[in-house]
C-alpha cells in the first residue's frame, strides 16, 4: 500500500514558513541541496530540474504530490499553475477554481478521503508538500514523516502541523546532519 509522506523543512521552532508565507529564510548551501536533490529529485520543482542536471532523473519515491493552497499560492502568483508537471498534482482548496489548469486536480473537500483512495490506487508513495492546517487534517493518515530541521528560530508563523492537540507517536528511523547545522530525519508512525 502506498504511504502518505509528510516531507517538509521545519525551524527549530517548529515552523514552516513565516507569517505570511515566507521561507527564504531557511539557511540552504550546495552540498546540502545537492545531497537532499540526489535522496529525492523528485521534489524539486519541474522549472528548476533541468538548471540542476534533473530532467532525466527518476523519482526515488513519490509519484504524487498533494499541497494545500498555502504551498501552491507562490507558484501560482509566478504564473506557474502546475510547479510538479512531473507529477500527479493535488491541492486541497475551497476557493481555488477547478480549472486552474488541466493536470492539477483541484479537491474542494475532504482532504482525507482523497488521500485513503490515493493509498489504494497502485503507484509510489504521496508526497504531502504542505502546508500545516493540511497536515493537521490529515495527521491520521501520515505514515511517514522526513523533515528537514534547520538551526534558525522563527518566532512565528506557519506551524508544522495545525489544527488542535493531537498527540502522534513517530519513532525515528534515520537521521543525516549537515556541516550547516540542518539536519533531516525520517520518522515512522508507531503503529501500537
């Protein structure tokens, strides 16, 4: 069965982006992206795969991405309606018109039945790219999760998971640390 994948970057604070959105100020270099973009090249946006040798590269293991609109807004201010062409689009909105573009499946609702029928469906496991208000809906359905911590505090701003007090066991599975202070760590959800 296919796994929901909570891939995100985090501050030590536990925040995904500003108050308005922001995330430039996620402390990044060479080595570290060009480590994270071997691991999982699919998770780079489509416009930037080719600048970095990607083009021809093949998914280590998503085939899906799924975004709230908060993730999405960016791209779409760019004039980019579909950043991950190289993969099966979702994102969860209310608001956002259903032919924003024609690869991009709009879900106006229930986040949580699209993502129980998505893990039945044959194919890779969903990246859940963000934001936090979509992964405290979908917390019951997060298997795995892989974040990215970097050594800077917010102070506010988008939680990594929003929504109210729901305590998840995940037990840590791996753990790489970077020269920059970063480090990632894959969790899985305790199933006891």
């Amino acid at each position: 069965m296919r796994k929901l994948v909570y891939y995100v970057g985090v501050t030590i604070d536990g925040y995904i982006a500003g108050p308005g959105g922001e995330y430039d100020f996620f402390p990044l270099n060479d080595s570290y992206s060009a480590w994270m973009n071997g691991h999982l090249p699919e998770t780079v946006p489509t416009p930037m795969r080719a600048a970095l040798g990607l083009t021809e590269t093949p998914a280590a293991r998503f085939d899906t991405v799924l975004m709230g609109l908060g993730t999405y807004r960016p791209a779409l201010d760019a004039g980019l309606t579909d950043p991950y062409a190289h993969l099966r689009t979702y994102v969860v909105s209310s608001t956002l018109p259903a032919d924003t573009d024609p690869a991009v499946t709009v879900v106006k609702d229930d986040p949580l039945g699209l993502v129980r029928q998505l893990k039945r469906q044959e194919g890779r496991d969903i990246w859940l790219c963000g934001g936090g208000l979509l992964a405290g809906a979908l917390l019951p359905e997060i298997d795995e999760l892989v974040v990215k911590s970097y050594p800077v505090l917010a102070g506010s701003g988008i939680p990594m998971v929003a929504g109210g007090f729901a305590p998840t066991l995940f037990t840590p599975t791996d753990r790489k640390s970077f020269d920059t202070g970063t480090t990632v760590t894959w969790l899985s959800r305790n199933t006891t």
